[in-house]
C-alpha cells in the first residue's frame, strides 16, 4: 500500500505539473496522497512538517533562494547586467565566443527569465555565424545551463548537497572531468561547420580594452564578492548574497536623480525579483522528502531489490533523468530521487558515486525537457521549430548521461 501510494503521488505529482499547475501544489497534492497512503496520525503529520519547516536544510536553501532571486533580479534592474553584457560584446569579438560567454555569465545570475534576457545577445551573434534559428536557441539553452554542475551558488547542486549524505564540493570535484569534456563536445556541436575566417577581426585599442574591462569588472564586482566570500572565507551562503546584494545595490546610482527615489525604487527591485514560485517550491519538496523518509516505502524498496539482485545503476540513471524530463525542473527531480536512493546504496565514496550520477542524469533530464522554460521562452523568442531543437538538446544530454556514466566507471573501478 505504501509503495502504491507513493507511485501514485509522484506520477500525480507528474500530471498535475504537465497540466500547467504550479509544482508546490503539485508537490503538496503529492504529500497529501502519501499522507493518507502511510495512514499517518494528525499528531505525525505536524510533527514531521514543523521538523521539516524549523530544520537548517530549509532554512538555509529558502534563503539561499530569496536572496539569490532577488539579487539577480537588481542586478537587472539596475543596469550592471546590461553594461556587463555590451563590455563582454566588446572585448570578446569572435561570435562563437561571444554565444558561449553571455548566456553562460547571465546563467550565474538568477533571476525571473534569464533566458530572454540573453537570447537577443545570442541572436546577434548567431547572425553572423548565419546559425538557424533552431541552433541559437540550442546555444542559449545550452550554455546558460553547462557550468552548472560546478557553479556553487547553484540551487540545484546545493539542494542535493543538503538532502544527501555528501558534500557540495564532494559534487563538484566529480564534475569537474565531466564538465569539462562536456563543455568542449557541446562547443563542438552547436558549432560543427561554422566559418569564423574573418569575424574576429577588429577588437578595440588598447586604452579602450582596459576601460571596457574595467567596465566589466565593476558592473559584475557583486557577483564576484559573493563567489569570493562563500569559497575563500567559508562565509554561510544566505549572509554572502545578502553582501552582494549592498554592493548592487549603490553602485550606478544616477547622479540626475534624487537618493531616496532611487532608493525606494531598489528597494521595489528587490521585492518584486523574489522568485515566490520556486521558494515554495523548495519548501514542499523538502516536506514531501521528509515524508518520504518517514514512511515504510523506503524499507520496501530496498528489500525488493535486494532480493531480486535488480541492478540499482538502471534506476539510479532512470528515474532522476525521466522525472525531470517529464516536468522540466531539476528541483523535483532531485527531491523525490534522492530520498529514494540514499538509503539503498552503499555507504561512503562508493554510495556517493552513484549520488552523484542521481545529479547529472536529473540535469540530462531537465537540459531535454520540452517543458522546461528556457526551452519554451527561447524558442518562442527566436520562432523556431521545437522538434529539431529538442532533439539536439538531448543528444547533448544523452552525452553528459554517458560521460556521467564513465566517470563513474572510472572512479569505481579504475581509481
């Protein structure tokens, strides 16, 4: 009955999401379903959500979350997005080059349609390349999303370093191979038999190459603080972003204009970037993985497969990959595997191996949806066709999946 319930609740979880529901009501109508299926008591279910909601998990990521929104969203707002974006343009003359920087750099920056913004920097380029449509947008999905198994302030990658036994870094150290034969086979791809003879021709003076650098460095300094005080001082991640976001929040203040208007007007900025859909997101998914954990269907599981011999690398790749195909978010992916797999595998560096293919093959799975937005805003940006863009898009998924695979193979193995 258990295992029954939770089937139902994830394929629930899976339908209501493809019917255009939001995912936190798609995740608590889940909830609700392993709720009733686990026959637990009123006196479990408040005990377990307000366990869930007052533990530091939640509360780390929900802030993690706020903040980072909202600090992608003035960063925006007040200019330094677009000024480090024509200092880029003007410093990095190859096209390719150019496709591959601004999506990669506006993918660091989180915040409500991302992939508009960097698509029409993506189509000036493209069309000096004379790329298809279908191919720009591939670019702009692409590498908007392929530093993302090693980038830090990622939510992905820390919401699977905080529900799983291992650590972030742990993750990125494992990525990092993938990452970069990934990088340079998706390079490959996008680009397979463009012609640049010529196009990177006239970059700027020397005396205007280190103002637009120092540009640069200026209009993204915020980001840069943030990176710095989460790797070098260990600083806690939500009081790092809260430092970015008094940095961008003074710098490009305009001089015309009255302080307190200004002010107030960042002040807006910053309320209105919070991304409320994923934040609640990230909250049910936590309860629901806590309700997970505290149903016998984990127990069952693992007796099944331990009887039966079933070899747990096929579920491992599966299930993460299909899940977040299927509702285009990595977030959930992440949220129902997880707790499913961390108690079956082994314990230590060969459990974390197969943690770790949990998050690449999600990532695969999410890169390929035709749900996942940056697939739908960028194709409707560029008026492409979607069955050529998401085929590539997953051959290019299906590569990270196997160089997951290999990795894996060479670490258990080979190492």
């Amino acid at each position: 009955m258990e295992l029954i319930g939770v089937i139902a609740a994830v394929a629930i979880i899976i339908i209501m999401n493809q019917r255009g529901f939001k995912l936190y009501w798609s995740i608590l109508t889940g909830i609700a379903v392993v709720v009733v299926s686990n026959r637990f008591s009123l006196e479990e279910i408040f005990s377990i959500t307000y366990h869930s909601l007052s533990s530091p998990t939640m509360i780390t990521l929900t802030l993690i979350v706020i903040t980072l929104t909202a600090f992608g969203n003035l960063m925006k707002e007040t200019g330094s997005l677009k000024i480090t974006m024509l200092s880029l343009s003007s410093l990095v003359k190859d096209p390719r080059y150019q496709m591959v920087i601004l999506p990669l750099l506006i993918g660091l920056i989180t915040f409500p349609g991302g992939a508009v913004f960097s698509a029409p920097l993506v189509e000036e380029a493209g069309k000096k390349l004379t790329l298809s449509r279908e191919r720009m947008v591939v670019a702009n999905t692409a590498f908007r999303h392929v530093q993302y198994m090693i980038y830090p302030l990622y939510p992905g990658l820390l919401l699977m370093a905080e529900i799983s036994p291992y650590n972030l870094y742990d993750y990125i150290y494992f990525n990092l191979p993938v990452f970069a034969i990934f990088f340079l086979v998706t390079f490959k791809y996008v680009f397979r038999g463009v012609n640049v003879t010529g196009l990177a021709e006239g970059g700027p003076e020397d005396n205007n190459r280190r103002s637009e650098l120092v540009m640069l460095l200026y209009s993204i300094s915020p980001l840069i603080l943030i990176i710095l005080l989460v790797l070098i001082f260990d600083l806690y991640y939500p009081a790092a972003i809260l430092s970015g976001i008094l940095a961008v929040f003074f710098i490009y203040y305009p001089a015309e204009k009255p302080f307190w208007g200004t002010a107030r007007s960042r002040f807006g900025h910053l309320a209105g970037g919070i991304n409320w859909s994923m934040t609640f997101s990230i909250i049910t998914i936590l309860i629901f993985k806590d309700f997970l954990e505290h149903s016998e269907v984990i127990d069952n599981i693992m007796a099944v497969m331990m009887e039966s011999n079933f070899p747990v690398l096929i579920p491992i790749i599966f299930l993460p990959f299909l899940t977040a195909f299927l509702m285009g978010n990595y977030f959930a992916a992440v949220g129902i595997c997880v707790p499913l797999f961390v108690p079956i595998l082994p314990p230590g560096e060969q459990g974390f191996y197969y943690m770790a293919l949990v998050f690449l093959a999600s990532q695969a799975g999410y890169f390929g949806s035709p749900i996942h937005m940056c697939n739908i805003l960028t194709i409707e940006h560029f008026k492409a066709s979607l069955p050529p863009v998401i085929k590539d898009v997953n051959i290019l998924g299906t590569a990270l999946v196997l160089l997951g695979i290999t990795g894996f193979l060479v670490r258990q193995y080979l190492l």
